[in-house]
C-alpha cells in the first residue's frame, strides 16, 4: 500500500487544486481529504455519500439538576470558569470546559456526568474519481490529529479491500496536529509552495517536518510566473536539501474556472493538463523509486 499526502505549509498555496488534477489523473486511488478541520476538496469532487459516522473524542462534564443541589463547589474549584450560575441553577459552558473532570470527581451529590463528546462526523462517499474518505470536525472542536488518523486508517482498510494500492491524501495546511498526523505512514510528501515569502518560509518549516519522518519529499512550484526570481530561490533551496522538483506551474484563470465549475482543471483541457501530467508522473516515478 503506498500513500502520498498533498501539503503546502500555508493556505491559498493551491494545495488542493493540485489534488483534484491528481485525483483526476490517479489510477486504482483512494481519496482522503485530512483537513479535518476546513475541508474543502469536496467543493472539486461533488461526493455522494455512502455511511456517516460521529466522531466521538474526549469528554465533557455536565450537570444533572435533578440531582444538583445547588452547593456551588463545582464552580469554586474550576480554574477554567466553565461553570456558569443562572436563573435555573448551575450549569457548564462547553465550550469553556477543558474536560478536566475535577468537578466530576470531587461533587459531593455525584450530580456531574462525563459523557463522550460529539466532535464532529466523518463519511465515506462515491466520487467521479473513485471513493474518498473525508469528515468535518464542529467549529472549535479539538482531536484533528485523531480524527486524521481515524481517516487514515478507514481510506488503507477500504483500499485493501477494492484492491487498491494508492492512497492520495489533500492534506490540511500549516505544521500543526492534523499535518503530523497525516504524515505518520506516508511514503511520500507533495509540497505545492509558491513564490512569495511566506510561500518560501512555510515551505522550510514542513520540509523540516517531513525530514523528521524521513518522507520522500516532492516540490511543486504553483503561480511560478509571478516571481520567477523567488521561484528560482525556492527549487534552489529544494535541490539543495536533495528534493525531487515535481514541476512548476503557471498563474492561470483556468484554475479558478475549474473551481467554480466544480471540477479538477485537467478535466476542462486548460493548458495547464500536460504540465499536470507530467508533475504526476514524476511524482509517481519518485514514489516507486
């Protein structure tokens, strides 16, 4: 089973543009979006889905008034001000308990519940361009690295079982929780930077993140033409740190046709599709080299 994760250090780099083109061009592929968190490659693919499950992470206290008495030492001893007092007696902000479970343990009338927390769902779903694997935490919800990992695992099972042998993962942007959970068991990073400052400096930062796992790192240039200067600064660095160049691709309005149509812009034959196949191309070579 191989797999190869699609990140960019940064937003708006064109990440997922590039995954759609390659989800497009990928055979015997399983699709797994891993930004759990803004997930937006679905815009490209139009899932129908197949099953829905909740992901259940964490706990979160919560009071019972029927069995509260009103004594107040639940409020006293959160640190977090989760427990609020009203007009219908004491109650807890979910959104301010950190789930620390000190009011469960120590309220004198056992009138405090620890359930699972519903974080979000996650959903496997039919694509024109074969099945994926995707989910949607809840605005503020925590646990992206175990959602990803949950996503994963489910995108390696169903593969193994239709007999597929490539996993593409969009990965989600930045060096944080979702990001280093995505990398654990990629056989091969594609990092989509453009030529801008911050392109180049979050571009170090998940390079350096995927040394640290010993990935097979790919860089893809996007908007190359307008800085060709950085552009060259940027490949040099790469070849420096022994980085496969994946290609360059050029600012085209083609890519924002593609996205309002809802599709991958090598489905609409722009200019842009032999250079997205031969980046494809070598990325595949890489990946089985």
């Amino acid at each position: 089973m191989r797999e190869i994760v699609v990140i960019s250090g940064k937003g708006g780099a064109g990440k997922t543009s590039m995954t759609g083109a390659f989800a497009h061009l990928a055979d015997n592929a399983i699709l797994c979006d891993l930004d759990v968190d803004a997930p937006d490659l679905h815009l490209l693919l139009s899932p129908q889905i197949k099953t829905e499950e909740s992901f259940l992470s964490g706990n979160e206290a919560v009071i019972d008034p029927d069995r509260c008495i009103g004594c107040g030492q639940c409020a006293e001893l959160c640190r977090y001000n989760a427990v609020r007092e009203d007009a219908d007696g004491y109650r807890i902000d979910p959104l301010a308990c950190e789930g620390c479970k000190v009011c469960v343990a120590l309220c004198p009338e056992q009138a405090i519940d620890f359930p699972q927390k519903h974080c979000g769902q996650w959903y496997v779903s039919d694509t024109r361009f074969g099945t994926m694997v995707h989910a949607q935490l809840f605005p503020g919800e925590e646990n992206s690295g175990r959602l990803v990992t949950l996503l994963k695992q489910k995108a390696r099972a169903i593969a193994e079982e239709q007999g597929l042998d490539l996993v593409l993962c969009d990965g989600a942007p930045g060096i944080g929780c979702p990001v280093i959970s995505s990398m654990a068991g990629t056989n091969l990073a594609v990092i989509v930077t453009e030529p801008t400052p911050s392109g180049l400096h979050d571009l170090k930062r998940v390079a350096e993140l995927c040394d640290r796992f010993r990935t097979k790192v790919a860089v893809l240039v996007n908007k190359w033409d307008i800085n060709p200067d950085l552009t060259e600064e940027i490949e040099s660095w790469s070849t420096g740190r022994g980085y496969t160049l994946a290609g360059r691709i050029p600012h085209d309005r083609a890519v924002v046709d593609a996205m309002l149509e809802r599709k991958a812009v090598t489905e609409t034959g722009s200019d842009l599709t032999p250079l997205l196949e031969r980046s494809w191309a070598g990325i595949l070579a890489l990946l089985d080299s």
